[in-house]
C-alpha cells in the first residue's frame, strides 16, 4: 500500500437514521444510507456473475444494518435486517 493512501479510522452505524457514516485519515466524512448499500450491494447476488446478470433490488427503502463486521485488514461485511448478509464492501 502507498504511503499515502487514505484509510478509514472510524465506521460509525446509526441505525435511526440509517446511515453508516465513514472517516479517513485525511478528515473526510461520508454517510452511506442503508438502502444505498443494500441496492447496490457488491455481491454477486445483486451484481450476477457477468454483464448483464445484475438484479434491480426493490422495496429497500426502510431497510437497516444490524452489524458491521471486519475483514481483514480491508473490507467490512454488512448485515441487514432483510437477511442479506454477503458481499464485502472495501
């Protein structure tokens, strides 16, 4: 990894709003709602194995993330209370 690679320090869950909110080394905020990262969900469940196999999540508006796990050194594992539970956001 470079030198200067921006890095997450914290990942903070609100679950009434619905936002996970993101903080990197350089100060910069982002706040992701639940429904943005169920709908376009890097899994292969979402995505489908090729161009052209994506599948259009609907009916996502009030989901939420009941936990935020890591993996390794890299990514996170989010879990929603619809039961989708796969695919690693880095």
């Amino acid at each position: 990894m470079r030198k200067n690679t921006v890095r997450p320090t914290d990942i903070k869950l609100h679950q009434k709003s619905r936002i996970l909110e993101v903080i990197f080394t350089d100060g910069s905020r982002f706040e992701f709602p639940a429904e943005y990262l169920r709908v376009y969900s890097p899994s292969a469940e979402v995505r489908g194995h090729g161009p052209g196999q994506e599948v259009l999540q609907v009916g996502k508006q009030a989901v939420n993330i009941v936990g935020v796990e890591p993996v390794g050194t890299y990514a996170v594992l989010l879990r929603f209370d619809d039961g989708h539970d796969t695919g690693i956001y880095s």
